[in-house]
C-alpha cells in the first residue's frame, strides 16, 4: 500500500519506520526539506498544507491508498474529495477535520456528546477574549484554536495577562484561522492520555493509561502506567469510545484527561499517534503506539494490547538556534541500563525546540516515580549544541 504522509516530524519518523518494516510504502510530506520523517521514507514533498491546490496536486501525482495526516496546519476541507477519488484518510475525513481545530472537537464532545469539560468560550478578538474571561473566570487557560505541542498556549490570573494571552495564542496559531478557546482552569491532581485503537471489524482496545508532565503547555515527562482507579479509567474509557465512534474511521486516537477530585474531565483529542506516547518506545506494550496506529489503519487485527514494562519519555530540548545542531553525551546515556534514547534528526534548532527524548523501561512492579526520576536524569545527559 502506498501511504502520503502529511506531516513528518519525530512522530511521523517512528510511524514510518513501522510501515517500512512490513512493507508499506510512504511518501512523506512538510514544509521543509530533511523532515525527520523525510530521512526514512520512500520519496517527499515539500509544500505548504495549507494550500489545497498544491495539497491536490501531490495527491495526484502520488495517487495513494491513504492519507495520514500528523499536523494540525493542513487544508483538511480537501479530505472529503479525496474520500470520494476512493482513497482512505485516517482516520477519516470527518475526524480530522474535527480534531484539526479545537472548537469543532470540543463542540463535539461537550454539547453533542454531553461530555464533562471545562467551561469554554471561543474569542476571535482580544474584546471578545475579555468577555470570555470574564464568562469563564480566572485563572483560565487559552489555547489557540489551531496549535500543536503548546505553541499560543498560556494562562491568565490577573487582568493584565489578557492582552499579553491574545497576542502569544495569536502568534503561536497555525493555520489560517485566528480564534481562541479560553477555559476555565480544572483544579486537576494529574493528566492522562488514552491511546484508543479504533479498528474497522474487530473491537476498540485501550493500551495502560500515560501519565505526563506539562511546561509552557508541551509535555516534558510521560509514564506508563499512570496511577488511576478504576473506577476513573472506567469513566476514561467510555468518554474516550464515544468521541471516536461519533468521529468515525480506523486508527490510533490520543485522547486527553483531566483526572479531578469530581471525576474524570475530557480535555482534548488527536487523531494519531501522541506526543506522550513516545514512552510507548521504551518497550512498555507489545506493540508500540506508531505500531497500533499503521496496524488498524491496514485493518490488520490487533488481538490485543499488552501492558509488558513500566516505563518513561523524557524530552531533550535544544536552548538555541542554530541550522546545524549537534549532540554531546550519547556514550554517557548509552551506558546506563534499562535505558535508550532517540535524536529526531531535526536539521535546524531553537530554543525549546524538542529534538530528542530519552527512554526508561523496568518491571511493571517497578514504582513508576523511580522509572520518570531515572528518565529525567538520562535526558539531562545528552546536550543539544549549536
């Protein structure tokens, strides 16, 4: 089968090292020549998503089974003709038109699907911006409505943070659309994700709750398993079946919690594998969540997902900007045990940018604030340099 990425970051790397090695072929498309996903594939593109008509004629030229998309910043209206040429965007048109922008999700889940959420307000000015914090209350959260890995993403305690709030959402959006989603802030003990494998004939299994650490609205540490009763994964799990089945389509969902002191709180979903599920990598499941995704994508069934490790991700970010990164320490973090890591292969560099992560992995008996300790400490061992 013939697959077109669109999007071709770390995430899109590892997805493409999984279709390699059962002989799928991938065209791997971004904005930028050497995307990491570009290294790896077959052949790529470099476009801007945005614009359909070149959208189109990569398509064309390609003429692939599937679509699958990694980013937000995509002509995605585009999808429904290339669902009705006959070819399969992952995990559908519908859902990735939904989840490419917040409000149509958080729409979805809240006033469709009657799910519990924070209390929101959309703004397309900083006036309106005002008015939504006023409707929500402080602290509140804003999110512009396109973005990914927290870019626009901060949070306002007093008065004076509103206009600061607007113009960051604004220059941290992607895409075309200027809005933003303000949200009052959930007093939660600790966040989730749910990777939800929705197949086409056989059932939707869960892989073990991911637990993550969150800065400047991106993620620094994630675990699995996450600490969670039962009776709030029980609660995870049916909201989480529920918006995948109102999206429709086969493939790998990850989808956010808030857990609270008042249950569990659905936050927000990606259509594809999850930046927190590069612990996945360490070896914690029988298959890895790039694994799960390519697998129900080709309606291969997964009998099911076993939980074999715990384990732990923890990011390695560049502090400067430069058009040649390179790395110290490799030896050092290669030397310690029960321990890997990956280098994405970014070709450039800035601050904050994530360009590696660092993989801990030890029995599931393991208590898993050792495994993220050891996880933290493996990724201050590697330094990005300019």
């Amino acid at each position: 089968m013939k697959i077109l990425l669109l999007g071709s970051g770390e995430l899109g790397k590892e997805f493409t090292i999984a279709a390699q090695r059962i002989g799928q072929i991938v065209i791997a498309v971004d904005s930028y020549e050497n995307a990491p996903a570009m290294q790896v594939a077959h052949d790529f593109e470099v476009i801007n998503m945005l614009d359909g008509e070149a959208l189109d004629r990569v398509v064309a030229k390609h003429k692939p089974d599937f679509i699958v998309p990694e980013i937000e910043a995509i002509r995605t209206e585009r999808f429904y003709d290339y669902e009705n040429q006959g070819i399969t965007v992952v995990p559908s048109a519908k859902a990735a038109n939904f989840t490419m922008n917040r409000k149509a999700i958080r729409d979805l889940a809240s006033k469709e699907l009657g799910l519990k959420t924070a209390n929101y307000r959309y703004a397309t000015t900083a006036e309106e911006l005002q008015k939504g914090v006023e409707a929500v209350g402080m602290p509140c959260v804003v999110k512009p409505l396109m973005s990914s890995s927290g870019k626009g993403q901060s949070t306002i305690k007093t008065e004076a943070d509103i206009e600061k709030a607007w113009k960051y959402a604004v220059e941290g959006s992607r895409g075309d659309v200027v809005e933003v989603i303000v949200e009052a802030f959930v007093k939660f003990n600790s966040e989730i994700t749910l990777l939800t494998v929705v197949q086409n004939n056989n059932p939707t299994l869960f892989c073990a709750p991911i637990g993550h650490r969150q800065e400047r609205g991106d993620y620094q540490e994630s675990w699995q398993p996450a600490i969670i009763s039962d009776k709030d994964l029980y609660e995870a799990q049916d909201m989480a079946e529920k918006v995948t089945e109102a999206l429709g389509g086969a493939g790998l969902f990850g989808v956010e919690f808030f857990l609270t002191d008042d249950g569990v709180y659905f936050s927000e979903l990606s259509p594809r594998p999850h930046d927190t599920g590069m612990v996945t990598l360490a070896g914690t499941q029988n298959f890895n969540e790039f694994e799960l995704h390519l697998r129900a994508i080709l309606s291969l069934p997964i009998f099911e997902i076993t939980l074999e490790k715990a384990g732990a991700s923890a990011v390695i970010l560049a502090s400067e900007n430069s058009t040649n990164p390179t790395y110290s320490g490799i030896e050092k973090i290669a030397a310690l045990p029960k321990t890997d890591f990956r280098i994405f292969g970014k070709p450039t560099s800035r601050p904050y940018r994530r360009m590696a992560v660092a993989l801990v992995s030890d029995t599931v008996e393991t208590p898993i604030e050792e495994v993220v300790e050891k996880a933290k400490n493996a990724a201050r061992l590697i330094t990005v340099h300019s």
